[in-house]
C-alpha cells in the first residue's frame, strides 16, 4: 500500500517497513515511523489483516492518534536546566521553550536512536534540529514563542543510530576489557538528556545595520532583469527561468573561470550567505526594490563547494561572536537547487529546508566516482557490501570519557596476507559514516582493483567540549590512540604494518593526525591530512607549533598527505589552514619526508573531503599502475596547484 497520510507529518509509505519490537514486518504494510501514535494505529491495522477498503479506517484512526499526541501536555523547559530520561519505542516526549517569538535558542541533545523536531501544538512539522547518535550534538533556531511550538523527542526510523554496540569496553591496567555490570557510560537506545543553553532575544535592529557593499552588477542575466525592471516589468518570469535552469546562476567569464551568481527570493531585510567563496557571511545585494538578491563571484572552473543561505539573519542581544552564531537561526538550503547534501538521513532525504546544505559544482570539479552507491552488477564479487561495520563503546581512565569506535572489516580480510592489508583509522566518526560514507568509499576503491583489503576504524568524539580538548595536540589523547585502542584492534585482528597504516581526519581532525603520528610512529606510518587546522598554537605562541615541533624533531618514518582549499586563506588577520597548510608542507620537505600536497578550488567543506579522502588513500596505499588509471586522473589531479618551494 503506497496511501499517504497527511496528519502528523507520518504515514504509510511504500519505502519503509514499519517493525514493532519483534522486528518482523507487519502483514506487509508499509509505515513511516515519524509519530508513535500514528505508527501505532497503522501497526494495529496491519496486524489485524488491513485491506484496500480499511485504508478509510486507518486515515480516521491517524487523525485521531494525531489529535490525541498533540493534545499531550507539554512540559516547560527553561534555559539551563536539563531534561533526561529514557523513551521506549512508541513514546514521544514534549517540552516548550520559555522563550519570546523572535528569539534565538541554542541547547544540546545527547541522545540515541532519537530525533528532536520543532513542531506546531497541532503537531506540523517546522524543522529537525537534531538526530540522535549518541554523541551530544548543538542546534539552534529561531523561535515563534512557547504558544505557537513545540520540541518533540521520538525515535528515530533507524539506521546507523539504531546499531547495538557489538561490545562495551572499559579501560584497565590490562587494556581494553568488557565493561563490568554498571560500569559503562555508554548512551542506550532511547536514552537522552537535552539542554537549552542560551535564549537570546531579538535585539532592535541597529541604526545602520550592515548592509551590502555594493558590488557592480556583472551577469548579463541580471542587467537584462535590471533593464527590465526599470521598465516596469517584474521578476515573475526571471524566477520561472531559475527553477528551470537551477541554481546558482553560473555564467562564462574566461576560458578557466566562471561568474557564480547566488540567488535568494524574497526577503524583509537582508540574506546572508554561508560556505561562500570568502567563508564571511557575504551579504547579497537587493537588484532595486524586487524580491531578487543576488551575490556573485568569479569563481575557477574547477570549483565544488557546499553553501546555505540565511534571509533575515535575526539581530540578537549578545557579543559580535553571537551575532554572527545566530546566522544558524535560519540557515537552510537553496529552494531551486536541487543538488542537496549532508541531510540527517539519507536513507529518506532531508526533513525540511533547514536539513543539510546545497551543493555548487562547476563544470571542471574533479569527479568523485566513488562515493555513490553501485548495483550489484556494477561490483566486484565479494568486494563491494559485503563487509562488516560493527559498533564499539570504548571507555578510557585516562581520559576520564568514553566515545564511539565503529570497526569495519572488509569480505576476505583474514585471508589477505599480513603485508598486503590496509588499515584506515578516522577521526570524526558519525561524520564520516553519516555524511561521508567512507565504508562504501573503501569497497567501490577495492571493487575498482585500486586498493588492497583495507580495513577502518572510525573513532568518535566524546561528549561536551571533548573534540576542541582532545584533537588539538594532546598527549594523552595521542596516548590514548596510540597505546589503548591500536593494541586492542590487534588483538581483534585489525591491524596492519605501520607503512600500510593511514590516520587520517579533517580540520582539528587532520592536525590530530599529524600529531599522533608524530608521538606513535610506529603505529601510524601515513598521516592523510583534509584541510588541517595548522593555525593552532598553544597559549599566546605563534601559528603553526606542529611545524616547529617537526622542524625540532628528528625525521621520522611517517608519509604525508596534505590537502587544503582554495578559500581557506588567511582573514582578519588570522593565519589561514591554506597558509599554515604550506608551511607544514616547506618543513616536513625540508626535512625529508615525503609529502604530497594539494590545494583545491574549495573551502572548508565534508563535500569536498569526501572525495579527497579517496584520492588521498589512493596516494598513500595505491600503486603507481592504480594511479595512472583514467578514473583516478579524472578525480584525482596529478599536479599539485602550487609549487613546491
């Protein structure tokens, strides 16, 4: 049955089979899992035999499971005060937020197999701000006020947050052993706590709010909308023009350059825009009094970048770094591009318009032909989806916190000879499983022939402040990596030599890498660095310590992988990851390793990375007879974009 409900934003579809507790679908009926009530009434149809004239039946009893959950009183939820628990499968739980309509609200979830949504009294939904993973995860948005919404907390349609963990260890003078009764911190399925952290009402706008430097108009598109205009038409027909067509507006300029335009409809007094060329908030300029704003940049040919756009960023009483954090109030994608990525669940698309980002990709962007999925036929027998991802809770002593390890083991892994294995290990797990799909980046790499069986290990972040304590230069993090974890996969099997070993990880994840390869050399013998946060130093001291510290060291058995984007420059007089990038780069030459190095027509972007973390490993682990394939030159440029100095 493919009826659709239109009630509490859930119905019967045909995509997803819905499972009570036993796990066995229900007499074929086919149901989304967003409301508990409504999953109820359809699951109880579906037990009970459904047939094409109960569909009737089943939309009566939808209406009235939804009438009945949002007639549900909702608890109060004040700024700092923490709401925890536990939901079973068919709960939901609903709090409204003592906040003024118009003020912008940051809070935390650290959850499991859960999902939190801003929802009507009705029970419409307004937005998704957050998925639950287990790992604690910040959202913000702009409220209407403690009477027009509601937070609802209900679980999720499964996927990678529904995994049970395969194991719960716990750190002892012996290793990494099984948790004992009680000892585990881990977060179960269902449990959660959830925080609001900061309300910070709407501000007055000020007296001159910030507008616009006025850039003259350069797409001949929008001087012929201009010149309209001015003649009395109006835009209807420019916006019928972009939804054909798509947007950004990409125009030529020159034989290795195009003129960008981004587009928003609409708007009471400004659109910013995010993950743009210059990285700062750029605002859009309105084209006269119409409902076009318009931003524009002539940008390389070869240009990939992910972007959203805020209209009506709101103004908030707070720092200028608050100010420019309330621009994630109302962010979303853009309405007429239709190229999205980086949604909460990608098995079923985004959730609203404020889920994942926009892409932008120009003709020349190198191609990334291995993070699609492929079908059956399209694979290697044996090499492609048929490996095993399992879940581990890893509790340190040391380290006084606990985190994520997702270990994938490729098909035919035991029986790859010891110095032909490959092991992967990766920092930012649930973005690299959720928005990166790195397991199926490695199988379509190994299904191509152009890797060896590679095994990864994906390690997480613990909760709180743990990602900006533990991934800047920290020994007993690095130790804990290095002297805890790498033991324990050996033991299990999974490990690799040093030379085939690769640690890879992206902006305070690549400066990890680099720094805990330099402390355990002989565990990790490749460092794949995506646009590492080279700038930092501790205290007061210049940009760049790791540098210093390689420059000081003695020259160890380490190969590198640097890659960096084109508008990750330097700004306000900060050092850049582009600079500080190629200053690591000068150094470890100088000294004599090894070191590939590459920039990008991009920024500081997972969709870019995605594809850089296949050509990296392709660099560090594959052959040369690999390399020189057509796919790999087509996604993988040879040259570096700058010489080597």
């Amino acid at each position: 049955m493919d009826q659709n409900f239109d009630g509490a934003g859930t119905g019967c579809r045909a995509a997803r089979t819905y499972r009570h507790a036993s796990s066995k679908p229900l007499h074929g009926w086919r149901c989304g899992t967003f409301s508990a009530g409504l999953a109820l009434a359809c699951a109880m149809l579906a037990a009970a035999g459904c047939t094409a004239g109960a569909r009737r039946d089943a939309r009566e009893a939808a209406a009235a499971s939804a009438a009945a959950n949002a007639a549900e009183s909702a608890a109060p939820l004040m700024p700092m005060q923490a709401a925890s628990g536990q939901l079973q499968a068919w709960e939901a739980r609903r709090w409204t937020v003592q906040a003024p309509a118009g003020a912008v609200v940051q809070g935390r979830l650290q959850a499991l197999d859960l999902v939190l949504d801003v929802e009507t009294p009705a029970g419409r939904h307004i937005r998704r701000l957050s998925s639950g993973l287990g790992v604690e995860q910040s959202f913000t948005w702009q409220t209407r006020g403690a009477q027009q919404e509601r937070l609802v907390l209900r679980r999720s349609a499964g996927g990678l947050a529904s995994a049970p963990y395969a194991q719960q260890l716990c750190e002892q003078e012996a290793g990494l052993q099984p948790c004992a009764q009680g000892e585990s911190k881990a977060f179960g399925p269902g449990r959660y706590r959830l925080q609001i952290d900061s309300v910070r009402p709407a501000a007055a706008a000020p007296a001159a709010p910030g507008l616009a430097a006025q850039q003259p108009l350069l797409s001949p598109t929008l001087q012929d909308l201009r010149a309209q205009l001015e003649r009395g038409q109006g835009s209807e027909s420019f916006w019928k023009a972009m939804a054909a067509r798509g947007t950004p507006l990409v125009e030529p300029w020159d034989g290795r350059h195009r003129l960008v335009t981004f587009l928003w409809r609409g708007a009471r007094e400004s659109v910013r825009l995010f993950g743009s060329p210059s990285g700062n908030h750029d605002l859009l300029q309105q084209l006269g009094g119409s409902d076009v704003w318009w931003a524009s940049f002539v940008m390389p040919d070869d240009a990939r970048l992910s972007y959203g756009l805020a209209p009506d960023v709101p103004h908030v009483q707070g720092s200028a770094m608050e100010q420019r954090r309330a621009i994630l109030a109302t962010l979303q994608r853009d309405p007429l591009n239709p190229q999205a990525w980086g949604e909460a669940d990608p098995q079923r698309g985004a959730a609203d318009a404020f889920d994942g980002r926009s892409v932008l990709s120009l003709p020349r962007a190198p191609l990334q032909p291995w993070v699609a999925p492929r079908a059956a036929g399209q694979v290697a027998e044996g090499s492609s989806g048929t490996g095993e991802l399992a879940r581990y809770w890893v509790q340190s002593r040391a380290l006084d916190n606990g985190r994520d390890v997702w270990v994938y083991r490729p098909a035919g892994w035991k029986r790859t000879p010891w110095l032909q294995r490959n092991l992967l290990v990766l920092f930012d797990a649930h973005a690299y499983l959720q928005q990166v799909p790195t397991p199926r980046i490695v199988e379509n790499l190994m299904a191509d022939g152009l890797l060896s069986a590679t095994a990864i290990v994906l390690v997480a972040n613990a909760g709180g402040n743990a990602r900006a304590e533990e991934l800047p230069p920290n020994p007993a993090f690095a130790d804990f990596m290095g002297s805890t974890l790498m033991p324990w996969l050996q033991q299990r099997g999974m490990a690799a030599p040093a030379a085939r070993t690769v640690l890879a990880g992206s902006s305070y994840g690549g400066l990890a890498a680099s720094y805990v390869a330099m402390r355990h050399p002989g565990r990790f013998g490749n460092v794949l660095s995506l646009s590492g946060s080279y700038w930092w130093a501790p205290g007061q001291q210049p940009p760049n310590w790791l540098a210093r510290q390689y420059a000081a060291g003695p020259r160890l058995p380490v190969r590198f992988y640097l890659d960096a984007g084109l508008y990750e420059g330097a700004r306000g007089g900060q050092a850049g990851i582009r600079e500080t990038s190629r200053e690591l780069g000068d150094v470890l030459q100088s000294r004599g390793y090894a070191v590939i190095r590459r920039e990008h027509s991009t920024g500081h972007d997972y969709v870019h990375w995605q594809g850089s973390l296949a050509c990296g490993l392709l660099a560090l682990l594959g052959d040369e007879s690999a390399r020189a394939g057509e796919s790999v030159r087509a996604a993988c440029p040879a040259e570096p974009l700058f010489a080597a100095r």
